[in-house]
C-alpha cells in the first residue's frame, strides 16, 4: 500500500496553500533543487562537453522514456523523451496518417485539447491531400469511426470536465473500422492507469509537467507501438533521429525503433529535475493512487453540492468515468477561482465557465478537502468574488 503522508512529506508546498492545481502543473518535489545543483556543479559544471558521454546525458531521453513507460503500460523501449507536446502530436498524427495513405479522414472531439486540433488542422494543410479534421461531441466518438477514418486523435481526458474516454474500447472499434489511434495522456499519465500495450493503441503522447511534477517545460513524451516502430517515417527528421548523428551524413536515416522519433536537442536540466521527479513513484502504486483519486473527488463534490447550490458539476458523477480533477460551472468562474486563490486554494479557470480542480493523492489528503470545501463555500456563499480586482484577467487563466 502507499504511504500517502510520506509522498505528501516529498513535496516542497507553501504553507498555508491549498494545491489544487496539480493537473496544470505539479508541485515541487523537495529533492529536485539540490539535484539540479549537482547535476549544475558536478556535470555541466565540471565534465563541460563530456558530460554528454560521461553524465549519459544522450541516453536520458530513452532512460526516462522507460520510467514513464512503466507508468503507461508501454513496452520497454518503445517511450522517447524530447521537445514540446505540440511537437509529439505532430509527429503522432503525422506518422499515423502516413500508414494510412488511402484514408482522409482525422477524427477527434470537441473536449479535446485545443493545441491537438491546432497541430491537425496546420498538418493537414501542410499535407494539401484533401484530408478533414472531423470533430464530434465526445459522447458521439464511437458512433463516428467508419471506415472513412484514417486516425483516431482523442485526449483520454478531457482537460475541462474530467471526462474519461474508454480507451480499450474505442481502440478496438477503430482498429476494426481499418483506422490507427493516437491518444493523449497529458491527463492520465501519473494520475491513473493506463495500459497501452493492453488496449492495442498505435501511437501516444503526453506532457510530464502535470501528474508527473517535472517542472514549468519539462519534456513531452512519445509511444510508439512495437508493430510500428521500426516502420514509421518521421516527419520531423531531427539530427537525434538520426540513425548515426555523429556520421553528419547530409541525407537523413532514421534510427531505429523509437529512437527515429526523437528530434532535437535533449533539455538536459529539465529531464534531471523529471528523473528525480520520477523517484517519488519509487515509493507509489498507480492503483492506490487512482483509488484514493476517486475518493477525494467524490468527497469535494458532496462537500461543494451540499454548501454551493450556485455551482453546477460538470464532471462526470461516477468517479469510473472521470480522471483526477472536478470541474463546477459558474458564471463568474473565473473570479471566484481568483478570490479562492487569494485565500490559499489554488486551482484553475477554463473559459467559458469551468472551474476546474485537480486531486492528486500523492500532496492532497481528506484535510486539504474539506479545508478547500470550507473556503469555497465562504467565498460563494457571502460572493467575496464579487470584487474588480478578481475580474482582471491574467495572461494565463
């Protein structure tokens, strides 16, 4: 069983705040300072250029994509590090349609990420082959797979309301229509299981930064199905994609296997902060987490219905069918949040209306609930976000 005090006790929280945005971005693990210290001193600091060889800094992305891959249910080396999550969609969707050339047809929905849609829509274009970003409500996704599909390029959680797709399912439904899946697990990952290899899906990508706790930019990662690997053509043909980088060939070899879809550079210090990051789930099992997950979210959503009539859930009620986070309409959301945020409860606003809430068990227990329930509770019950100060949108929301 996890411990949950000792992960909580790993965690270099303010006092006096309340993190409930978890899912946005993690918390600070306490040993991340002083490792990115040493790794500062005793590595760039010392070994200079050598540490490439010397500190294993080019084998990090591989390393790490094998940490995170027992996180995913991916198979060993089948999970890189490296560059942004938009980089990783595009190069997902890209090689999936690539195995699909008779097919114009990419389907998603309209709770997924919008920076998912944006990548498709500027790749499609980019191809001009006459291909469709199809974009349906979630609940109509498995009505919409027919064999006009190519891909299927959902985010498994839905980033406002929490609502979790079935993955097995809809894979196999796709697979049987003759189309590929790209999932994105920017939301699942760390936050509940997944099992990749079991559900058959083609590709995947996801953001370590949230669930993960690596840090404002920590890297992204990318799945790659073993059937797959040693086929797909990459359409971001980096010099680390490169079958032998170091030879300076002027024409481009892919790697083999996932190594083909790596691209640049590796961020170095970024990828040392999510290695020591990737340590605490030394100490947690996935399982306990999502079960302690879903019993907190159930706990903040009767403790909020009971004392904020005014809030309407728009999560999922059934914690089956929900990921780690609870989302409340109001329209004034984004005040409040902001007046809850003033007073130690930090979550998040997604327009239009959603205020929306993260739970993670490895910092957040039953007392950091109930503590939440109380404040929000005060701040709408006596509308303390009813000032102009909280009206004044900030950049990032």
């Amino acid at each position: 069983m996890t411990d949950f005090a000792a992960t909580k006790a790993m965690f270099d929280l303010p006092d006096g705040v309340i993190y409930l945005d978890g899912n946005s971005l993690g918390p600070l693990p306490r040993s991340v300072p002083e490792r990115i210290g040493a790794m500062l001193r005793d590595e760039w600091g010392e070994m200079l250029i050598t540490g490439w060889n010397k500190a294993g800094w080019m084998a990090q992305p591989m390393a790490l994509g094998d940490r995170i891959g027992r996180l995913i249910g991916a198979e060993p080396g089948h999970v890189v590090m490296g560059d942004t999550l938009s980089l990783k969609v595009y190069q997902a969707l890209a090689a999936a349609l690539d195995l699909r050339p008779d097919r114009r047809v990419v389907l998603s929905d309209s709770g997924n990420f919008p920076t998912d849609l944006y990548m498709a829509e500027g790749l499609l274009k980019t191809l001009d082959k006459g291909h469709e970003l199809r974009i349906v409500a979630p609940e109509e996704v498995e009505a919409a797979i027919t064999d006009e599909v190519a891909v299927l390029m959902l985010t498994e959680v839905d980033y406002r309301t929490g609502r979790l797709h079935d993955m097995a399912a809809l894979t196999r439904k796709a697979h049987a229509a003759g189309a590929l899946t790209v999932w994105d697990l920017a939301h699942s990952a760390g936050a509940l299981p997944v099992d990749l290899a079991g559900a058959g899906a083609d590709f995947a990508i996801g953001c370590t930064y949230k669930y993960l706790n690596g840090g404002p930019g920590s890297p992204a990662f990318i799945y790659v199905a073993p059937r797959h690997a040693g086929k797909v053509r990459p359409a971001l043909s980096g010099w680390l994609g490169h079958d032998a980088p170091f030879a300076f060939d002027l024409d481009y070899r892919p790697g083999s296997g996932i190594e083909r879809m790596r691209v640049g550079t590796p961020p170095v210090i970024q990828m040392t902060a999510l290695d020591c990051a990737l340590d605490i789930w030394e100490r947690a099992d996935i399982a306990d987490v999502r079960a302690k997950s879903v019993a907190l979210c159930d706990r903040f959503i009767a403790g909020v219905e009971a004392a904020c009539p005014m809030l309407t859930l728009a999560s999922p009620r059934d914690g089956a069918r929900r990921g780690s986070q609870v989302s409340f309409r109001f329209a004034d959301g984004y005040a409040a949040m902001q007046a809850l945020i003033a007073r130690g409860v930090i979550g998040d606003f997604r327009a239009p209306d959603i205020m929306r809430f993260g739970f993670t068990p490895l910092y957040i227990d039953e007392a950091d609930v109930d503590a939440a329930v109380a404040i929000l509770s005060d701040v709408m019950t006596n509308a303390l976000w009813d000032r102009p100060e909280y009206k004044a949108r900030a950049a990032v929301t």
